[in-house]
C-alpha cells in the first residue's frame, strides 16, 4: 500500500462516489466538502491484502479504480470462499465507522487499485464537529442493525 496525494479529479470523483454511499447521501454539498480533507487515498499492487478477515474495523473504503476480491475463510473446513468482486464505485467496511467490529471478510486487490478511505478516528471526529449528521448516521444504523437481524 502506498498513500497517493489526490488530483483535484480524484476529489471530484470522491465527491460523487461518496454521494452513493447510504451513509453521506443526506450531506449537502457544502457538508461533502468538509469531509473530503479526512479522506486518504490509497494505491494497493496486484495481490495486496487491504484488509483481513477477524482484525478489527478501524476504516472505510471506496474503491477508485481496478478489481478486488471479497472472500471469507470457513473456519471449520479451512478454505476461502470468493464472494464478490469489487469495482470503481463499490464499497466496503461502512459498519467499521461505527462499530469497531471484527471484519467478516478479507479483501485483496485483483489488480492494481486505488481505494479512499476514511479511519475510525477522522470519522468519529467529524461526527463530533456536525451533530445532525450525526443523528443521521445513528438513525442509519439502528435501522440496518434491525433489517440485518430480521434476514
């Protein structure tokens, strides 16, 4: 992994992207504008390893550019299964922000990528800094923890 310095174009792709993302679609414009200096840009080689299935979620990440691979390790019988396949504008560990949970699956660059990510701790800060964003992403959460354990 290695942090890249984002073009103004990489910004206005994060813009749109995050748009997408459940969590920051109530933000307006000028709200989107304040969370894009707390977002890293990442660039990861063919068959590197972004995060591991079992550690503990401390980002978020959307994908810019190239291919990754989600798969979880069957514990009993000892092999990975592939799940999906991640492409520009997909994302993943979104639950990390709020919960500082063990990671369901790992996740491996297919090609080279490029990813966003926003830390735990940038995350949280923000929230501190914009309240009813913060009530919004409470609400979020507490509706897809409900939908989640009624699946």
């Amino acid at each position: 992994m290695v942090k890249i310095s984002p073009s103004p174009d990489d910004l206005a792709t994060l813009s749109r992207l995050l748009r997408k993302v459940e969590f920051f679609s109530p933000l307006s414009v000028g709200q989107i504008d304040k969370v894009l200096p707390f977002i890293l840009f990442y660039g990861y080689k063919k068959g590197e390893r972004v995060v591991r299935q079992g550690e503990i979620g401390d980002a978020f990440y959307i994908v810019q550019d190239g291919q990754l691979e989600v798969s979880i390790k069957k514990w009993v019988l000892g092999f990975s299964k592939k799940m999906a396949v991640l492409k520009a504008g997909d994302f993943f560990g979104e639950m990390a922000l709020l919960e500082r949970t063990p990671r369901g699956a790992t996740v491996r660059a297919l090609t080279p990528s490029k990813l966003f990510a926003l830390t735990c701790n940038d995350f949280s800060y923000f929230l501190k800094e914009n309240p009813a964003f913060a009530d919004a992403v409470r609400k979020l959460a507490a509706r897809r923890k409900f939908e989640d354990s009624h699946r």
